[in-house]
C-alpha cells in the first residue's frame, strides 16, 4: 500500500469513526472535511474492484458511513453535496439505493424538478425494485404529493416479493392513510395476519423472518412451541448432516424457544453443537455460533454444567465453545442473581490449560473486563504475565497487552450493548447476510462460465468476508479476530 492510499485509509477510518460517535450532531467543519474524504476515497477507487479491494484492507463499515453520511449533510443544509455524493457513489457501488436515497434527499430540500428527474431515472433503471418504488414514494411524501405517494407504496405491495419488503411499503401507508383521514383502510391494512400455513413456509423456506412473522409466531406458542422443540429435537438426533437441503427450522427454533424462555433446549441445542466442525458449518455456516452467546445467557443458568461439559470437550468445535462461554459471561446481564456463579465458571475455566488456545482465554478476560467483571482482574493480571513468558508466539485473537488494557480500561460499551439480544435482531443480521448472498449471485450470474442457482435454504458454509463478525462469537471483525 501506497503513503498516499495509506493517508487516505487514515482519513477514511476518522471520517468513519467520527460519524458514528457523533450521531446527528456533526458540526460543519467537520461535515464538509468528511464529505472530502469520501470524494477522495471515490477518485481513488473508481471501479467496483478497487472499492472491494479497499474494504478488504479495513475493518471499518465504509459502506454504512458512504450511505449514511449524505442524510448528515442534508440535515445540516448542504443537500447539494450530499446529492453530489450519491450521485457519483452510485456509478460503482448500490446505486439503487443511493438514487433511490437521492431522490428522498431532494424532495426533502425542496429542489422540485430535481426529484422528478431522479423519479423519471429510477423507474427507467429499476422499474422492479420494491424498495426503488417505496423510496420514490418517501419522496413523492416530502414534496406533499400524498395521491402520488400511495400509488407508488401500493404499487410495491402488490410486487412478487418478500414480506419483509411488503412491510415496508405496508408501515409507510398506513399512516399516510390515516393523515388523509381514511382510518377504515389503514385498519385493515393493520389488521393482515400470516396464518399458521404462511408462518411454517417462511421457516422452512428462507434463513430468516420479519418482524411481523415473528411477532405472529410468538403470540401462536400453543401451536409453535411444539412445533420449533419437535424441529430441534430432530436435528439433535442426526449425527451427520444428510446430502438434501434441510429446512432452516431448526436454526430458527433455537432463537424463537429463547424468546418464548423454554430451557427445556439447553441439552438438544447442545447435541447439535457437539457434531463435526465440517457440520456445523455445512448446516449453519456462523448463523449459529455468531449468536450462541443469546441462548445460553438467557435459557442456561440451570444448565452450567451441561455447558461446561461442553466447552471443556476438546473435540467440538472450538468457535461453538468459544461462544457458549461467551453465553455465560453475558449472564450475570440478564441474570444478574447468577454473577457469582458465571465468576466461578469463567475462574474455573482459565485455570485450565487444555480447554482453549491461551489466545482465545485472553479474548475472554478482555470479554469479562468489558463485562465488568472485576472479580477477574487478579487471574487476568497473572495470566497476562504468563503470556509475557512466550515472548515471540504469535497471538491472533487477543495478546497480553490487551487484558491489561482491557482491565485498567475497565467497561466500555458492556459486552452486550452491540449484540443482537433477542430474536428480532438475529433475524435482521440474517436478513442482511441473505441479502447479500443474493447479490453476490447476481454478480456470478453475469460472470461467463458461472452457473446461478436459487439460494438453497441451508446451504454450503458461506466465506466469511473481512469485515463480518467473526463466527467465533467473540463479536469483533474477523479480520481482528480468526481472520489474521
């Protein structure tokens, strides 16, 4: 890497970190230094593959700051440069979304004629898009065009999609049709229910669900409780994943049973934890182990022992353990009766040498320090100091200095405060990562000699990029984490 790429890499990572920390509350120095900084960064990588390349090299959320930051800018009065910026953005990198977004960013500044020619260029481009129409219609909304904006929410409803995507038009009309006082019609958009039926579909058909089957299926736990145990206690019978697709109910019991607060899954979910690292990852890719912590800080405070004989076996997988003891060390949060307990466990568990990498016990004290777990700071203080003593081993996860750090730091954030913490979360992060896959088939799709195919229910462990959560469940990048 270049000084120059380096310096802007630097830049890139203030304008990045500073727009998160901030919130809304950027003053215009410091908007019109990032708004810049993203110029730069586009007439550096002014291709699709240069972009990729840069955020392979960054464990920051460049994309998230590049799609947010217009909206900063247009609340702070320079909705020109914030158009300005999607507009070049969108030639390399979401331009349905960065249009689509330009188009809300113009109405809302008042700039009439604009917006129309970005209307008029979106349903050139993208006449299919559900979520193109229902931002067209946010801006149709802003220039006080309601009749206009109904049609283009309607016209997303009655699209081949997703339900996630019709909710999305759904939540917009709603309370359109009720400012024009047509409370009779919003009502009965309120009122559509998924029947047991849709509800079953979505579960064995697609990774995740929306809030809205999620909801349905939680208040139906006379029939679902059942139905998602049975799901569960299947899978923990099979000892290795079969050649068919599996449905995705099983997954998706795990987190729904957490919801409803049935313990009763510890040992099940636990013998579907304990076969192969080739299996798990086949069946679950990280879906699983990158939220393990959820179940087990939520459902296993009656179950430590179950679960230390899990973490303690040697021959499941490393991540899976990783992460049921990141369950327990997250406890005392929702259990705060069981700290002295989840103490005892993570006390007994770093007096053991043959659990765990001496690597990943240090990512777990750094884990308990941000926890605020101060009973640990003398046996992280004497662990550290035995880490010294392997001067010249190479520490990926986490070294020496980062359990001093992390306990004369002492809390930051609190282990669980960027954590999806129920299920509502865990089906969004699924959502994006489908998202995702299918954009990526898109893109093979029109590479010669790749053949496209509809994305399998489970399917083949997915890759994991970079700038993902590491599957470890230790909730930093993997390029921070396993991926060093």
């Amino acid at each position: 890497m270049t000084n120059m790429n380096r310096q802007l890499l630097d830049d890139v990572a203030t304008s990045v970190k500073s727009f998160c920390e901030r919130g809304t509350e950027g003053g215009i120095s410091t908007l019109k230094r990032d708004y810049k900084c993203a110029l730069r960064l586009f007439e550096a990588v002014p291709s699709d593959d240069a972009f990729e390349d840069f955020m392979n090299a960054t464990t920051l959320d460049v994309a998230g700051w590049l799609l947010g930051f217009p909206f900063e800018l247009a609340r702070a009065g320079m909705a020109v440069e914030a158009a300005h910026l999607q507009r070049v953005w969108s030639d390399i990198f979401e331009r349905a979304n960065f249009l689509g977004d330009r188009a809300v960013i113009l109405a809302e500044a008042g700039k009439r004629d604009e917006t129309f020619e970005q209307i008029t260029e979106l349903d050139k481009e993208f006449p299919d898009d559900v979520w193109v129409q229902i931002k067209i219609g946010d801006a149709l909304k802003a220039l006080k065009e309601p009749g206009q904006a109904e049609e283009r929410y309607r016209r997303a409803l009655a699209m081949p999609t997703d339900t996630y995507d019709r909710e999305g038009a759904r939540e917009r009309l709603i309370p359109l049709l009720r400012e024009q006082g047509r409370a009779d019609e919003a009502q009965v958009l309120e009122m559509h229910t998924p029947d047991v039926q849709e509800l079953c579909q979505a579960l064995r058909s697609r990774w995740y669900l929306t809030k809205e089957e999620i909801h349905a299926i939680l208040a139906n736990r006379e029939f679902f409780q059942p139905y998602l145990r049975n799901a569960l206690a299947n899978r923990a019978r099979i000892s290795r994943v079969p050649e068919t697709p599996i449905d995705a109910t099983d997954s998706q019991a795990i987190f729904l049973l957490t919801e409803l607060g049935d313990e009763s899954i510890i040992p099940d979910l636990i013998k579907c934890l304990k076969m192969s690292a080739e299996d798990l990852r086949l069946l679950y890719g990280d879906s699983l182990t990158e939220h393990l912590w959820l179940p087990v800080a939520r459902l296993g405070r009656n179950h430590l022992e179950k679960i230390w004989e899990f973490v303690t076996d040697a021959t499941a997988d490393l991540y899976a353990r990783h992460a049921a003891v990141a369950g327990v060390l997250a406890m005392h949060h929702l259990h705060p009766e069981r700290r002295v307990e989840a103490v005892a466990f993570l006390q007994r568990l770093l007096s053991r040498t043959d659990v765990f990498p001496v690597d990943h016990l240090a990512g777990i004290l750094c884990d308990c320090a941000d926890s605020g777990l101060t009973e640990m700071t003398e046996q992280a203080k004497e662990f550290a100091a035995r880490m010294d003593d392997d001067e010249g081993t190479p520490y990926p996860m986490a070294t020496a200095d980062d359990v001093r750090k992390a306990f004369r730091d002492g809390a930051q954030a609190g282990f669980i405060s960027g954590r999806p913490h129920d299920v509502y979360a865990v089906n969004r992060r699924w959502q994006i990562w489908a998202e995702r896959q299918e954009q990526r088939k898109s893109m093979d799709a029109d590479e010669p000699g790749v053949a496209s195919s509809a994305m399998p229910v489970v399917s083949r462990a997915k890759k994991v990029g970079r700038n993902d959560p590491c599957p470890c469940g230790s909730g930093k990048k993997y390029k921070k984490c396993h991926g060093m």
